[in-house]
C-alpha cells in the first residue's frame, strides 16, 4: 500500500502544516543500533499500527523546528527494511505491517518509516521497553503524541474498528452470495443497522411477512 504514497509530497505537506498529527511524527535523530533511540521509534510505530490510517515517521527531520538536519551515512545503512522488522516483530504482537524508505530530500539523506493500520487484531508491547509492560497498547493522540491507551473511549475507538471490519465482510460476503446490489448499498449507508444483523431491505420482508402471518387464517 506505501507504494500509492510520495513520501515527498506527505513531508512537505506536513511541514507546511507546521505540526505534527496523529498520522505524522518527525525524529531528528534514531540509530536503530541503540535501544535508548530504536524505542522512540518503536513507541510511535506501535501507536499507529492502532490508528485508522497510515502512519508516516520521517527521521532526519527536526520535531520542533521541522527543519530537515538529514541523517549521517553510518546511520541511514542500518535502517535497513528487514532489519527493523525484525527488531519491531520482537517486541511488538500482532507485528504490524512497516515500510522502511530511504531518500534525499533538499540534498540531506531522510528515512521515511511508513506503517500501515492492524487489519485483525491491535498492536500491543510482547516484551517490555523503555519502562512499557507487556499488554501495554498505544495510540496517538489528537495532539500528535503516542501514548498508552489509557481512556474507555481509546479503547472503544479500536473495538468499533474491529466490529466495522467485520461487519463489512460479512455484508460483502452475503452480497456476493445473493448477488444484491440492493444490500451493498443498505450496508455501505446504514452500517447500524449492519451491525444489528438487519438491513433496511431485510427488515421490511420480516415485517411483510409477519404481517401475512396474522391475516393468515389458523
């Protein structure tokens, strides 16, 4: 999916916005070679493997200032793709999906971290870092920081997600077995009534039926 991505266009776009999101998070400095450093960037790809869009971290990029400082040579070779994906895979369950892109931009070497939303289940800490037990879960924040999950409403948001998900392909799965028309559009308008096991469609034939039943002579 980060291939429908300009990694250039994304980075400018959030300069220009002057602050970060909950889909954008810029680091100054990560050499995944050092734990104390590779963990700041584990925090923000384990918040948004849980968000409901792609996630970008650009490391080379000031987080205050958002100027681009670059990242020296020594410390681009080790971002390699396979290498923090394995070193995210250990600590992190279900592993979430992360692109690893290395490019220049304005002559300075950037990496660009690109991590996609959990299709099953959340992401949460398998073995404790920094301080973070295992079981620990995070999000981000409107403010644009990745914190654990702390409120009910956090943890509502990533259950809703899983219902929807769910609920979706099963909607998609009958539509294909009737081959309705009807009930892809029920189900893509009124996703409530989806989750209840009833579309619009559905409820009036319950209705009619039920009605027929008792002008049914016994």
């Amino acid at each position: 999916m980060d291939a429908h991505f300009d990694l250039i266009a994304v980075l400018n776009r959030a300069r220009q916005q002057g602050n970060e999101s909950t889909t954008v998070e810029f680091k100054h400095y990560v050499d995944p070679s050092k734990n104390e450093t590779f963990f700041l960037l584990l925090k923000e790809i384990a918040a948004m493997a849980n968000g409901e869009s792609t996630g970008f971290v650009f490391i080379g990029v000031h987080d205050k200032s958002h100027e681009v400082v670059g990242v020296a040579d020594k410390i681009f070779q080790r971002f390699d793709g396979a290498n923090i994906h394995r070193k995210v895979s250990a600590f992190l369950t279900p592993p979430p999906t992360v692109h690893v892109h290395r490019f220049e931009f304005e002559g300075k070497k950037v990496v660009g971290v690109v991590v996609e939303p959990f299709e099953e289940i959340p992401t949460f800490v398998s073995q404790g870092f920094a301080g973070y037990s295992p079981g620990t879960i995070f999000v981000r924040t409107p403010g644009g920081e990745s914190e654990p999950a702390s409120t009910e409403h956090d943890i509502r948001r990533m259950c809703r997600r899983i219902v929807d998900k769910h609920v979706m392909q099963a909607a998609d799965s009958y539509r294909r077995y009737i081959g309705s028309a009807e009930l892809r559009d029920d189900a893509a308008t009124d996703l409530p009534a989806v989750r209840s096991g009833v579309t619009k469609q559905t409820a009036k034939e319950h209705v009619g039926r039920k009605h027929l039943q008792a002008a049914s002579p016994t």
